[in-house]
C-alpha cells in the first residue's frame, strides 16, 4: 500500500497581508508603509497582499478591520498600485 504524504504543498507562493493602524486619523491612509509593504512583498515574490487598514482607531476601540482579518474573513481590500 503507497503512502500519502500528510501534508500537501502548494506550487503557488501563499499569500500574506498586511495590516495597519493609525492614531489619530491619518489623511494620506499610512500610502508609505503600505507601498513599502507591497513592494518587499513582490520581492519576496508573494502575491499582492491584502491590506487591512483600521485608520483613525484607537487600540481599545473596535478595530473591525483586524477583526476582518483575524476572523479570516473574505479580504475588503485595496490594492497596493
């Protein structure tokens, strides 16, 4: 009888995200980190990231975005272009 391997790879890197907070509110939506983020990324040679960005939250507020991504919730992102 052949064995099957516990764990099976995938061909295709997997995927990461990226998440960012920022208080209080910031208007240019923290677009430095975000695009250095995204490029390193790319070099890593991983897909476009997911971004998840809770902008002008407290830390002990509700951060629905991070909940979103804890959660593993379908990604409302923006793109890092």
């Amino acid at each position: 009888m052949a064995r099957v391997p516990a764990v099976q790879t995938q061909s295709a890197p997997a995927g990461s995200a990226i998440y960012l907070r920022c208080f209080p509110y910031d208007m240019w939506s923290m677009n430095g980190h975000r695009w250095a983020l995204c490029d390193y990324a790319r070099q890593l040679g991983l897909p476009e990231p997911a971004v998840f960005c809770d902008n002008g939250v407290r830390a002990g507020s509700p951060l629905p975005r991070f909940e979103g991504l804890a959660e593993k919730e379908p990604p409302e992102y923006r793109r890092c272009r």
